[in-house]
C-alpha cells in the first residue's frame, strides 16, 4: 500500500472523508496556512495574524461554500484524476485532492522520463484510511480498468480482435488487446504446439469466446478462428478442386511415408513415392515444414475429403522412352541402391531401376541371397531382359554378361564321356560331383552298382573322394548331368552271373538281411539272392527267424535265375553254421537292416505270382 503524505499535521479533528462547516474550513486552511510557514520560513504569528483576520472578515456562508467546493468525496475503488505534484526516484507523488498526497511506483508508468509535475494523470484509489489519511493508488489498475470499459463498449463475445502476446502463464498465453485477455495453450493452433512460448511478441488474431464482466476476465481463441477461417477456405476449395490440377500449398507435417500439405483449408497428402521419379529414404530429403511447395492433384475423394498429391508428375516421367534408351539385351552399367531376399535392384539412371533376381545372378551358382553376389553402391554391368513399360519394372541379368558354360557341356562333356571329379556333396538320392568350377553331375546310387543294392551313397564315397564316372546323359537345359559308377564295367547280369549260375547249383552263403517274406543270402561280393519265406522248409514258416537270423551261414539250391529281372531265386537246403545270439537288449542286425532299409524307402523287387507276393511282400 502506497502512503499517503499527510497536510494536516496529523490533528485526527479533520481527517474525516467529508468536511462541513466553518470550523472545518478555518482548520484547513490553518492547516494550509502552516504548511506556507514552513517552506517560505515566514513568522509564524505574523502569518496566523493575517490569516485570521481575512477569514474573520470572511462570510462564514461563502466559505463554507469554498470549502465544499474544494474538497472531494472519496471511495475505494473508484478512478480519480489527479496531478502529478513531483517525482522522487521511483516514485511519483500524486495529489488528488484528497487531505495527504498519493505516491506511485514509476514501473506503473508506460515511460517515466515523460512524466511532469502538474500534468493531470487517472489512477484508481484502491484503498483509503479515513483516520490515519493515508491511501493505495494504482495507475496501471485505472488503465486497465479504462481499458476494460473500452473493450467491453467495443467487442462482445463472437467477435475477432487483434493483440499482441505479452507472456506465457499457466495454462496459456496472455494476449495483449487494451487489456490482458487469455489465450488457452488448446485454443492457440489447430494443430500441436510444442512450445507455446514461441508466439511471446508476436501479433496474434483471435476470437472472443467468452467474456465474463464480474471478474474482468475474456478467454480468446485462435485455434476456433482458424478453424472458421479453413472451414470457409475448404468449402471454396471443394467446389473447384479438380484431378490433374496444380496447385499451390504448405507442407504442415512428415512422417515415414510422406507429407501432408495444407493446401488452404484442406490437407492432401503427397506420398514419399510420388515426391521423386529416384529413390529417396524419407521426405525430410526433400521437404521442410512450413514450406511452400506446387502439387498436382492425383486423385480426390469428395466423400472422405481425402487428396493424394504428387510432385514428381510436376516433371516429365524418366520412363517415357524407355524401351529406346534401354533395349532388351542391351547392356548397360548401374549401382547397388537396394538388396531384397529375392534379388538386387540396380539405378541406372535417376528415377530407372531395375531388378536382378537372384536366379539372374550366375549361371552355376546357386545364389540364396543377393548379398552373397552384390553390396550396396556396387558398379555392376547388366543386360536388360524385359521391359514392363505400365508398372515402370525393368528386369535385368548379371550372368547374361558372361558365357553361359551349360551352352558347351554337351560339347565339352558328350554322352560316354569318361569323367574324372572330386565328390562335392551327398544326398539320399546320390552324390554331386563336379566336372569343373561350377558344372556338378549326379551319380544316383542306382547307377552305382550293377549287383550291390546301396541304401545311401555313403555306403561307398564320401565327400572329397576322386572318383571316374560315365557320362550318361546331359540336359543344358535344366542344367543336369546325368552319371554312371557301375557303367564303367559290363552289366555281370548280361554274361558273367548266367554262366556262373545255374538252376540247381549248391551254394553256401551268409543271411544278410531278413525281412517279413524272406532272407537275403550273399552269393559273392556285392550278389545276393532271394530265399523266400515258403523256401525255408516243409512246414509253413510264420517269420523268417523262427529259422535263420542274419549272420547264419546257410547252404541253398538256385531255383531260378532271371538276367531281366536281376534276380535269383533260392531255397534252403541247411543251415551250416549258427550266428552268435545277441543279448536280449542289443538291437537284432536283422531289424536294424529293416530299418535302415524302410527309412532309405528301399523295397525289395518280387516276381509277380511267387510265393513272396502271396504273403504280402512288399512289389518293387
């Protein structure tokens, strides 16, 4: 509170709000009187004196009248005029007419090096003690007061105003307009703020949305006017909005996939793959927010009010002539931009790309994932393949540049061509051996022995063997080669094994397989024959080893020899010598040899109407 500067020394007999009477009027102007003393050093006695005698020979109803007219009613928090009687420091004392004087800070003042003594001022008398005289004056209060009748005599709510951003408070921003109005942080843009504090000592345009008077207080909204202002803005842009324009906007945001652009009233979103006829990572490559970009309307869904944008159909399409500049099996050199399970795509100029799949990549190869061939930013050399000018894909080939070597192995490898290769890898159906960098054949393990039936290849190579094989056949192709182990020798079955073998001969041998219709009985290295269940003897035989077991040497008589069928037939004369028992938890030769056999997808070969087929032996 800002005390006042008393002039009436301090007698409590005229310090009240309302003075009346002629006593009161020659009090006060003693007051006065003693007040003159003082500053001028006068006599004291001469002056009362003096004065005395004038306000003897004063009218007491003229002076009374002086009197009233002089002196003021006062009541707190009302606006008086007043007049600057001096200014000390920071202070300014003010006289209002009031028995003592007012003082103000100076900060309340716009500027105070302006400030005059005697120029008058309005301020508003916020408090007054009527016994002490002192008083609280505010200029900044009246202003603002002054300003409050002006904005409310001005504006109501629904109207636009004007005003600069002084601060940022709690909640918001205060917004300057004659008086302080508040900006709520969710009503300053229609879209997110990261710092509201930005807009301090910018001018902004508002709407008033509510004013409430008991408590001088208005709330503004841009973010309603600007939502007005684009709603307008939208309508007029609908009805002329057209596919195929251009038209002029902002960018207003970007993310991963592209940008969208305020195009006055309405956002189009331009996406990253209609930005540029190149390659780019992310629109921020391209574009920054808040700049002024021309577009062209792709397409424009009136229902959902949905606008796809493009600017790279603003320049002309790199793909218009490309089937000239690119002719199939033309070839050209580009760069790794992109590496995908499926292939590799290369640049060969901004805005053309082609794809090589992972197929297209060596002739003798095979290649899994393109980054075994290629990395990104290699210069490679390519052909064109095929050109699909409506979906702008072009195919190209890297092995295309070089010889294919499946175009001479016909040549170089003629079907009866001895071989010689190291064993590169093993399946269940054979062994891959290469003929030279790149170029395998298959040695299926039916072709690896004329008389020996082999389960897994395994059973006779192993990888890195040197082995000799026959050329069987060739496929360019399918890039096949076909070879053969066991054709390096004549087929025994032709002469060697008819005239070794003949109906009726004694033979002994060792069981070495046993299955559910018979016995195999090894004849020589890499022979064996069928003895069939019904050959075990002259009672029907339930399972095999209810007499014989793998391991037994048994004597038999060849009951058939067939050269076309690779089969020898046998019935059992005697078992001469017994194999040794196995612990009853060892696993039976027998059924592991059934086993390895099932799980190899073997089948053993059986004449049609035997005996074998009768019980349910399994047909080759």
């Amino acid at each position: 509170m800002q005390r006042g500067t008393s002039r009436c020394d301090g007698r409590r007999e005229c310090c009240g709000t309302e003075l009346r009477g002629g006593d009161a009027a020659r009090r006060r102007v003693n007051s006065m009187v003693k007040d003159l003393v003082r500053r001028f050093d006068a006599d004291p006695a001469a002056v009362e004196r003096d004065v005395q005698a004038v306000l003897d020979a004063a009218p007491k109803d003229l002076l009374e009248k002086r009197y009233d007219d002089s002196v003021k009613s006062f009541h707190s928090d009302t606006i008086i005029t007043g007049k600057i009687v001096r200014v000390l420091g920071s202070e300014v004392v003010v006289d209002i007419g009031y028995k003592s004087e007012g003082v103000i800070p100076t900060d309340e003042f716009e500027d105070a090096s302006k400030l005059e003594p005697g120029s008058s001022i309005e301020v508003l008398l916020e408090l007054i003690e009527e016994d002490t005289g002192l008083m609280l004056l505010s200029k900044r209060k009246a202003d603002r007061q002054r300003g409050w009748e002006r904005v409310i005599a001005t504006y109501k709510e629904g109207d636009v105003v004007k005003g600069m951003v002084t601060r940022k408070i709690k909640g918001g921003l205060l917004v300057d307009i004659g008086v302080p109005v508040f900006l709520p942080a969710s009503q300053v843009s229609i879209r997110r703020t990261g710092d509201i504090g930005e807009f301090i000592g910018k001018e902004l345009e508002c709407k008033i949305i509510k004013i409430d008077e008991s408590r001088m207080n208005i709330v503004v909204s841009r973010r309603k006017l600007i939502e007005e202002q684009r709603e307008r803005a939208r309508t007029e842009l609908l009805t002329g909005l057209e596919v195929g324009q251009t038209r002029k906007g902002v960018v207003k945001n970007l993310a991963d996939f592209g940008a969208f652009v305020d195009l006055g009233g309405i956002d189009g979103l331009l996406h990253i793959t209609d930005m540029s006829w190149g390659r780019i990572q992310h629109p921020s490559e391209m574009l920054k927010i808040e700049q002024e970009i021309e577009v062209k309307v792709l397409r424009f869904d009136r229902e959902r009010n949905r606008i796809a944008l493009g600017l790279k159909q603003l320049m002309p399409s790199p793909w218009e002539g490309i089937e000239t500049r690119y002719p199939v099996a033309s070839r050209h050199k580009g760069s790794v931009v992109n590496l995908m399970p499926y292939g590799a795509f290369v640049k060969l100029e901004d805005g053309v790309e082609g794809l090589v799949h992972v197929s297209e990549m060596s002739w003798t190869r095979r290649v899994n994932h393109p980054s075994e061939v290629v990395n990104i930013n290699d210069e490679v050399e390519v052909v064109v393949l095929d050109i699909n000018h409506n979906k702008q894909e072009i195919s190209l080939g890297m092995k295309q540049t070089e010889a294919n070597p499946w175009s001479m192995v016909e040549g170089n490898y003629p079907v009866g061509t001895v071989i010689e290769g190291q064993v590169r890898n093993l399946t269940n159906y054979g062994a891959f051996v290469e003929l030279e960098e790149g170029i395998d054949g298959l040695l299926h393990v039916s072709d690896m022995s004329w008389t020996k039936k082999i389960n897994h290849p395994s059973e006779t190579l192993k990888i890195g063997d040197t082995v000799k094989a026959v050329v069987l056949s060739v496929d360019a192709e399918k890039k096949r080669v076909a070879l053969g182990l066991k054709q390096l020798n004549e087929d025994p079955w032709k002469h060697a094994i008819p005239r070794r073998f003949s109906v009726g001969d004694c033979l002994s041998g060792a069981v070495t397989k046993s299955t559910n219709f018979g016995v195999f009985v090894e004849l020589e290295d890499g022979l064996e024959g069928l003895l069939h269940i019904s050959e075990l003897g002259p009672k029907k035989v339930h399972s095999p080893e209810e007499v014989v077991r793998v391991g037994d040497k048994v004597q038999v008589r060849i009951l058939k020899v067939d050269p076309e069928e690779r089969k020898i037939g046998l019935t059992l004369i005697q078992v001469e010598e017994r194999a040794p028992v196995p612990p009853p938890s060892a696993e039976k030769p027998a059924e592991k040899a059934v086993e390895a056999a099932a799980g190899e997808g073997a089948s053993a070969k059986v004449e049609p109407g035997s005996a074998a087929e009768e019980e349910g032996a399994p047909k080759a």
